[in-house]
C-alpha cells in the first residue's frame, strides 16, 4: 500500500484551521527532484541512501522538500516506498491509489515533495478525483500542462514558478517564490500567510496567483524572486 502522511504539521494546522480531524487531511508524496521533471531554478536531490544533498545546474534556492528529506530518513523512504510501488503498478496506478487513499480523507496535499513525473500518473489522479467527489485535491506543479488539463473541479493545481515552462506561462494561476513577505508587497503579488495554512489551500483551490516567501535550509547565497 501507498503511504499518506498525517504527520505534517502545516497539514495538521490546515485541519484545526477548517474544523476537520487530524486523519481527514493528508498528503501524498514522492522523492524530490528524483520525480521533478521541469524543476529548474529549486532543483535539488537528497541521496536515497545517504540523504546527502545534491543541487540541481540552475538551482538559485533549494527545494525545501530535498533539504527535509536530507534529515527525516523517515520520510525519504516513504516517498521512495511511493514511487517504487506506482511505477512497478504501470498502468494499474488508479487501483493502486484507491485502494490506498485513506477512507477518512477530506483534503490530499498531491506532492509537498515531489511532482507528476509523467502523463500516466498525472491521469491516475485525475481518475481517483473523479471517484472521489467528496474528497478536495490540491497541490503545486511545474509541469504547466497539467494545469490547464481537463480536471474535476474537486482537483486544483498552481503552476509552481522557477520551472523549466516559465516562459509558456499565460493566463494560468502561478506561485511565485520571493524572498521577503515585503518583496510581495512591492511587487503587487498576494503573499500566503505560512503561518496560516488555510491561506495557500484556499488561492490554489480559488485559481488565484500569489507569492510563498522562501523558507526551508538554504544554501548559502540562495535568492529567489525580489527587488
């Protein structure tokens, strides 16, 4: 069976701030940069075994998702335990899923760590969203095409600025990464609160384009977008 995380104190913020039990909010995730196709600017890899990190060619800030990665072992191995078992499924990942997603589940994080690393997947989830029309889906990618795929309106996805689509965005929602609260300000980007969880959950689920301030164990010299 797949693995969804409970344990993810900004999931567990999420369900106290929306008046759900702790079980009723999950994410599911994949190893970083390892499943990241279009990751660019934040590329980074931690060592399966190791968990010694690597930066990607391009990389200006680290991934937050590698550098923790980096430290919970724990983790590291579920996500690797995630993606051993949807790639060996093929084409059987929706029952895979289904027979995995938690029964209590009200809201699935899709990826705080990892991202669609192919079409076939990207579609699992859209299947499971269509089955599962009491259940809300959302999450971040750098895969811009996804984005503007045909899916349930229980399914929202951001597109996650710092990729290798950048150039091909339009109109789509964007999450940008800024370095300061007030870069946003200054820049006219809507800023999501980390503090509050609901108010990232809520711009991606809304359609809406906003700003994340940069968090998470940078490397030394790390810049995202500023003034």
């Amino acid at each position: 069976m797949l693995k969804f995380s409970f344990g993810n104190s900004k999931m567990n913020k999420l369900a106290h701030f929306l008046g759900l039990a702790k079980n009723q909010v999950a994410s599911f995730d994949l190893p970083a940069g390892f499943t990241c196709p279009a990751a660019n600017l934040c590329l980074a890899y931690a060592n399966r075994e190791t968990g010694k990190i690597t930066d990607g060619a391009n990389s200006l800030f680290r991934c937050y998702a590698a550098s923790l990665e980096a430290v919970f072992k724990g983790a590291r191995l579920a996500h690797w335990h995630n993606y051993d078992l949807l790639t060996a499924a093929g084409e059987d990942m929706v029952s895979l899923l289904e027979a995995s997603l938690p029964k209590q589940v009200k809201i699935v994080r899709i990826h705080s760590s990892g991202d669609f690393f192919n079409k076939r997947y990207f579609q699992a989830w859209v299947k499971v969203a269509e089955n599962h029309p009491e259940v809300k889906f959302f999450g971040y990618t750098k895969v811009l095409p996804y984005v503007n795929a045909d899916k349930p309106d229980n399914f929202r996805l951001v597109y996650s600025f710092g990729g290798k689509m950048d150039n091909q965005v339009t109109s789509e929602p964007v999450s940008y990464v800024i370095n300061t609260p007030e870069d946003g300000g200054i820049m006219g980007l809507q800023v999501a609160c980390q503090e509050n969880p609901v108010d990232d959950f809520q711009l991606v689920m809304e359609g809406k384009t906003f700003a994340l301030a940069l968090h998470g164990t940078q490397k030394k010299g790390a810049r995202a977008l500023g003034v």
